[in-house]
C-alpha cells in the first residue's frame, strides 16, 4: 500500500467509501507568537482567592475582589491591563511572611495655617487633596491629612494621626513597603498653604519577603510567556532565574522571561544590577518615581509582552509606559548615568515632551560569560524573544508535518503518500522555514544558514534526527552615528 492512512485499517470487509481527515498540511507560514502573563504578588486577608492559587484575572475590578483592595497584586494587575487590556493573565498570590516586619513614613505636620488653600499630598502616585482653613492648627492638619488617605481604599498604605505626626504603615509586610514614595507638591503650580509646613521621613524599614518557591509550585509546567514580579530582592531573583533557566532547558521548552521594576539612587541600582547575570530576567530602574515598582513591573512587562509577541525582534525604545508616574525633572538620570545603567543590567525609560515615560532600552540582566568575560550575546530582551520564537516554529512544524512519520535513510526508494522523512526531507523543510522567518525580518543571512546547517540520523538510536541550527538572528536599528563635514 503506497498511503499512510491514519485512522483507515488496511483490510476492510465491509463496503463502502471510507474517507479520513489529514490536518498536517493544512496549516502553513509560521505560527502566531504566544504571549499569557503571570502575575506574583502579595495579597491581603481580604482576598477572596487563597494564596498559591493560580486564579485567571480578566479585569481590574476582578483582581480588587480577588487580593484585596489596596493590596500589591490588585495594582499590578490595573497597571498590566492599561498596557495590555486582551491578552491572558494569570495571578499567583503570596501571603505575607509571617516573621515580616510592614514598612512605615511619617509625615511631620508644622502650623498654624496663615491663609486658606489646599495640600497636593501623593501617596504610591496616588493624589491626595487636604483642604486647609486659616487658624488650622498642626494636628487638624494632621488629623485631616490621615482621614484623607484612608478615604482612598486603594492606598497601599493606612494612616494615622498622633499630634501634629501622620504615621503611614505599608498595608504589606516585606521590603515593597519601603518602596511607597510619598511626597507633596509634586506637580508646577502646588503648593502649601503659608503657614504650613510638612516633613516626610522613612519611619521602620520593610523587611521579610515571602518565598517564591509556593508560587512556582503551584504553576507547575503551565507556561507563561511573562511573568511579571512584585518585589526584586536577591532571594526572590535567584529564584526566579533558576525556574527559567529549567523551563527553557530542551527538555522542558515552556520558555518566558521575568520582569521587575526597582526604586532607588543610581548607585543603589547599580550593584543590583551587577549582582544579577541573567538573561531570562529584565529590571527597569525607577529611581525616584512616584508610582511604586511593583506597578513599574506591571507596565514594564505589559508593553514588552504585548508589542513582543507581534514582532519579538523589533526594538521596544519610545513605547509609552502607561500607568506610571516619571520622577521629577530634577530626579531624572542623565543620559551618561543611563549608559552607566545599561552597562550593568537595569533597564532605562526617557520622558517625552507630554511627561509621559518610554522605555529607552529594554535588556537583561546578562553581562558576562561562563568564564566571567564580558558578554552582549543576551543583552537585549529581544534575543531570548526571538530565538523562543524560531524554536517554537521549528516544533511546529516538526509537529504539524511530521506527527506520525518513519524515519528513512536518503535516497530510500518509497512510494509518494508513505509517511517517510529523511534527513534531505527535513534538511530542506528547515531552510524553507527559515526562508519564512527572514521575510518575517527575524533571522538573516540564509546563506550562511545553509552553508552551516547540519541534518543527520543517529548513529545509535536509528529513530532520531540530530540538527545543528545555525540562524543569524536580526539585530536591532538603535544607534545612527554621523560627521558633519560642514563648509563655509
């Protein structure tokens, strides 16, 4: 019989016509780029979904019931949905450690009020207005100041008034809470009322994280393209960057890339950087923004997932970062300490002429070698992008055109419908596939492709084709270099 059926049995005593489907070449040109978001944060007692349970989040709102209000993951997952409203998201929620300590600011009020006016408080990026009547002593301010910022559930911080002191406390334990920034005046024209003055100070420092391991647990080999962190600490990275290292191991193929977002001084964020060396994980610096990292995370990883999946080889520079509030101008990096950044891991944002922030450069935290050498193989995020993609269409179409096939030597003499591959057979259906992928503006130089391209039966496992894939992957348009030879 010269046809491989699938389903039709070779010998047939009833009569009739017996016709089966074949789906293997139904599809052709490459597959779509996958893209579903996991989100990993703290939640709050309020919650409705338990900790470590992987819960589908379709809205805002959803993840408020699902987290609690005002908890991290109930932001994280507001911002993700500005950047990226359609694509699949998940959540795994954290308790917050036991033995943690919840951060705390104070806000030192001074008074009398002289004049009427208003106080343009900022809290996590959240505006908080406080009316001020002339005669207001301190401690009404005060009091007035923290029933404002209770007022607003969303807050990731309660308050309360003692005096003429506001004591701000982190509704989450663990380091994040050192992170709310708060803040007065923060935008031109704010200002407040004569005769008032407030002092904001760190109070007690967060500390105590939760372990990822739960929440890597509780996902098993499900695979998730993003993932998206609410907290950056050393034990929280070094766990995230051996689960993807496993995950994209040949052995288990479920590839994604992390991403996290950082508050601090230039030279805090450079020894973060520095001590990290993956290229499975991206963090951008937020210096001394407004909106907490966690939410820096969220859009991060929103604007990277969504414009990466329509094309993981395009450049990410000049993407609007929604829901995220820049530094001021006087607290922005100049552009000799975002190179400085660059060279050591962090991810940078510019502003635009609106004061909206754009990533500038989106890369890994990769930098050196096996053997410490300095290294810009993965330094951008659209390389480990890219080559997930190449692999996935190779999988593909391994999978779709070859399910069920015997495996023959070349030049074996079988009848057209038998269904047979070679080594040939694949050999051309590879350059094929990558002839596909550079008119997709993924790979070039398909002649040195081929030139380097090995396809191969096992020596000893007579069942298994070994290949060697050489693609040159594209680069990316990111600096333009000119003299000016001018004449007078």
């Amino acid at each position: 019989m010269s046809v491989s059926f699938l389903s039709i049995p070779a010998q047939l005593r009833t009569p009739g016509s017996y016709i089966e489907f074949d789906s293997s070449r139904a599809v052709s040109g490459l597959p779509p780029a996958p893209n579903k978001y996991l989100l990993i944060g703290q939640r709050l007692a309020a919650g409705t979904v338990a900790a470590l349970t992987p819960t589908r989040i379709v809205s805002a709102d959803q993840a408020v019931q699902a987290f609690g209000r005002g908890s991290m993951l109930a932001a994280m997952a507001r911002v993700l949905k500005l950047a990226d409203p359609r694509t699949e998201c998940w959540a795994v929620a954290l308790d917050d450690d036991a033995g943690g300590t919840a951060a705390t600011h104070t806000i030192t009020v001074t008074g009398p009020a002289t004049a009427a006016g208003s106080i343009a408080l900022m809290v996590a990026g959240r505006q908080v207005k406080i009316g001020v009547l002339p005669g207001d002593a301190a401690a009404t301010i005060a009091t007035a100041i923290a029933a404002a910022i209770n007022a607003d559930p969303d807050m990731p911080a309660t308050a309360a008034a003692a005096a003429a002191v506001v004591t701000l406390t982190a509704r989450h334990k663990g380091t994040a809470g050192s992170d709310i920034d708060v803040r007065h005046s923060f935008y031109q024209g704010e200002a407040l009322p004569a005769g008032v003055a407030l002092a904001v100070a760190a109070g007690v420092a967060g500390a105590g994280n939760p372990a990822l391991a739960g929440a890597i647990a509780a996902i098993g080999d499900e695979q998730y393209q993003t993932i998206v962190l609410g907290f950056a600490d050393a034990a929280t990275l070094t766990a995230i960057e051996a689960e993807l290292l496993s995950r994209w191991g040949p052995l288990r193929q479920i590839e994604g890339l992390a991403f996290a977002g950082a508050r601090g001084a230039h030279g805090a964020l450079l020894d973060l950087g520095e001590a990290r060396n993956s290229q499975l994980v991206s963090i951008i610096g937020a210096k001394a923004s407004p909106t907490p990292p966690w939410e820096w995370a969220a859009s991060y990883a929103g604007v990277v997932g969504f414009n990466g999946a329509i094309d993981p080889a395009r450049p990410f520079q000049t993407l609007t970062l929604p829901g995220v509030i820049p530094p001021a101008q006087k607290d922005r990096f100049t552009r000799i300490e975002r190179d400085l950044l660059l060279a050591d891991g962090i991810s940078t944002f510019t502003v635009d002429a609106g004061g909206a922030a754009m990533i500038e450069r989106a890369i890994t935290t990769y930098q050196v070698n096996a053997q410490g050498l300095e290294d810009i193989a993965f330094l951008d995020v659209t390389t480990p992008l890219t080559l997930a993609y190449i692999r996935l269409a190779v999988r593909s179409m391994i999978g779709l055109k070859y399910p069920r096939h015997k495996l023959a030597d070349d030049d074996t003499n079988f009848r057209p419908g038998q269904a047979i591959v070679t080594p040939r057979i694949l050999h051309a259906e590879l350059i094929a596939l990558m002839r596909q992928l550079e008119e997709a503006g993924l790979v070039e130089n398909i002649e040195q492709f081929k030139a380097d391209l090995i396809v191969e039966r096992d020596k000893t496992d007579p069942g298994r084709i070994n290949a060697l894939l050489p693609p040159n992957i594209v680069n990316q348009f990111r600096v333009f270099a000119a003299r000016i030879e001018f004449r007078l």
